[in-house]
C-alpha cells in the first residue's frame, strides 16, 4: 500500500493539490494505516491466524504448505 495521500483524477485539482503540497499550504492528510479501525483490524487478523496455528497439527501445516508452494510454482504437488 502506498505511503501517500490519495489524489483527484482530475489532472488540474491533482497538479493544484501537490503544488499546495510542495509549497507547504496543503493540510496534511492522515494516512490510512494509523486509522484505529486498521489498526484493530491488523490485530484480529494476527490473532486469527495465531489460534489456527496453534490448532493445525505439523503434518496439516506441511500439507497446506506443499499446496500453496505448487500453486505458486505451477506445478502438481507429489502423490503420496
């Protein structure tokens, strides 16, 4: 995700937006990632996947592991 503030589409009220911010007038905008409602949502979604861990035996783990490492490289995983 991009660290910067999300500009018009216009192309003049985009080009008057950075001039204001190049000149130092322009109110500096908050930028998403410091928004409580992300932050509480990074966190749940930490939490989440540390409770499946914990609950998926090492044989399981290995499995999701090898699929998602054939998926990625394309390529069939062994027939065991």
């Amino acid at each position: 995700m991009p660290n910067r503030p999300k500009r018009s589409r216009d192309p003049v009220q985009a080009a008057h937006q950075v001039y204001l911010e190049i000149i130092g007038e322009a109110p500096r905008q908050p930028l998403p990632e410091n928004d409580p409602a992300t932050v509480a949502k990074r966190k749940g979604a930490a939490e989440g996947g540390e409770k499946r861990a914990s609950t998926l035996t090492p044989e399981r783990r290995r499995e999701i592991a090898q699929k998602a490492a054939a998926k990625r490289w394309k390529k069939t995983p062994p027939a065991s």
